[in-house]
C-alpha cells in the first residue's frame, strides 16, 4: 500500500497543539488536576479541551488516543435532547450532566498523518457547531 503522507506510531501533545492550531482554533497547554498535560483550546466562543490516552504515554509523551470534550452550560439540560442529537449525528456525542451537556469525540490517532490530524479538529469544530445549533432548536 503506497503511503501519501508520513504516518503516526503516537502523537504528541506538541504535535496535536500544532494540528490544533493549523485548523485555525485558539490552544494551550496546560496541566489538569492530576497533573497530566492536556490542551486548552477555543474555537468561536467555545472552549473544550482534548485529553491524552493511554495514561501511561504521559511518561514519554507519546499517545495512541485523543479525546476532544467541551461542556456547555445549561440550567436544564434535558436526557431526550441529548439523545436526540445522538441520533441524528455521529461523530460528536453529548450527555445531559447535572448543569450541562457535555459533548465528546474520541479519536484513535495510532496511524495518522499531520493532515488527518487537522482534518479531525476541524470535524470537531463543526460537531461543535452542529450540536450548538441543535441544542438551540431543542
């Protein structure tokens, strides 16, 4: 199989922070309450952050997995809504919290080009999108 791009064993939160910042949203790095480093970042007004798997590439800095999630705030945040978002879109979940709906995609990065990597933070700001338009409606 011929390769047209340079692929990933693992990927790095450096090499994650550049895709993220490629696609034209905010980032940083930072530390989290366990002391693990994960991004910040922002996209239109919407702040969500991405995550690094499996626990142990944090000694090395090298990650099989990717999870990008973002909470938004709602006084009501109804089960059946989120549901019906699940239902009709696919490659963003949400769940109804206590005081918010929480909005998640994962992505295994095991075989990735720095391409591909741009491609799914830019799917995710149009999930972002998506569910922000649908969650309006509901």
């Amino acid at each position: 199989m011929k390769r047209l791009a340079p692929v990933h064993d693992t990927v790095s939160v450096e090499e994650v922070l550049q895709a993220v910042q490629e696609a034209g949203h905010q980032a940083e790095i930072r530390m989290n309450d366990s002391g693990r480093r994960t991004l910040q970042c922002e996209i239109a007004g919407i702040r969500y952050a991405i995550q690094f798997y499996p626990n142990e590439g944090h000694e090395r800095n090298a990650f099989g997995a990717l999870r990008f999630v973002a909470w938004i705030q709602d006084d009501a945040p109804s089960p059946e809504a989120a549901n019906a978002h699940n239902a009709r879109f696919r490659f963003a979940s949400i769940f109804a919290e206590e005081d918010c709906y929480e909005v998640q995609h994962d992505i295994i990065a095991v075989g990735v080009s720095d391409l591909n990597l741009v491609t799914c933070v830019q799917q995710w700001g149009t999930s972002l999108d998506d569910c922000m338009a649908f969650l309006a409606e509901a």
